[in-house]
C-alpha cells in the first residue's frame, strides 16, 4: 500500500486528492531552506496532532498531543537538528502549536531521520494545507478532511512516494 505525490496532486488507492508541495518543487539532493520537497520513498514516523481543534483522529500510526511549548528544531548547528524541542530555545525552530490550522496535524516523515544529517533538510511533514493550496517550505500538505480520512486508512508501514 502506498501513496504517490506528483506535482499538485496525491493519489492513494486510484483516488486524486489536491495537495500542495514545496514552493521550488521536487529535489533529489534537498537541502535546509531551498524550498524543496524531497524526492523518494518515506514513511510516517508519528503524527503529533492539535487535541484542541480535532475531536477524534483516527489512526494507527502513534499519535502525540501538541503542547503549547513544542517546536521542531530546523537550525543545522544544533544537536536537535530535526527533532522536536521545547521552547524557550535559543536556536532557529518552527513552533508545533500555531495559531493558524496549518499543523492541525502534523506527520513526520522519515527523510533525513535515521541518521539525521546536519543541513539535509528537517520539518519534512504531511501536514493541513492553507487556502488555495499555497505551496510550502518543503513539505505536502493536504485539505485537513483529506489528511485526516488517509490518516484512518493507512499505517506506519505505507510508503510515502514523492516526486518519482
């Protein structure tokens, strides 16, 4: 079982669904901060998730409540390089718990997890698209109905394949 993204659109079991990509498009050799999305086979690690704001998210994928003070960190020079921290920190880091329904849901994908390699690119999520399906920082994002109908669906062993 796997799900396919290809330019603005992820198909899982013959379905289309719209979905927005990184705003410099695929990349074979990612980096931080160029704005791409990643090309290859990934997996959802885990799915942090605002309590708040979605009643009942249905998966079985392992599943963490977003609090107030978590962030991910995106600085290369810090040993937390791509993995979630606690704020207050004192390097560069996306805030989990936004005010926007942007990271709603939060899957992390596994590129550039095991083993995290400074500068490869970190943040690399599935995660609520914004109006319009503006494009991301390097991530896919999805209509939060859509992300969360896949996310009953599918497990932690479904590929995630992106721009092949």
């Amino acid at each position: 079982m796997s799900i396919r993204v290809k330019k603005k659109y992820l198909t899982f079991k013959d379905k289309l669904y719209q979905c927005s990509i990184g705003r410099a498009g695929f990349s074979k050799s990612k980096k931080e901060g160029d704005g791409c999305t990643p090309i290859g086979s990934f997996h959802i690690e885990k799915v942090f998730y605002r309590s708040d704001k979605i009643d009942n998210l249905e998966t079985k994928i392992h599943k963490i409540k977003i609090q107030k003070l978590d962030g991910w960190c995106d600085d290369p020079k810090q040993k937390e390089y791509n993995q979630l921290i606690q704020f207050p920190f004192n390097f560069s880091a996306e805030k989990l718990y936004r005010s926007d329904s942007l990271y709603n849901i939060v899957c992390v994908l596994s590129y550039n997890i095991n083993p995290i390699i400074p500068g490869l690119g970190s943040a690399i999520f599935m995660h609520v698209a914004q109006d319009g399906y503006k494009s991301t920082e390097g991530c896919v994002a999805l209509k939060q109905e859509d992300l969360m109908y896949l996310l009953k669906l599918i497990d932690h062993k479904t590929k995630i394949i992106l721009g092949n």
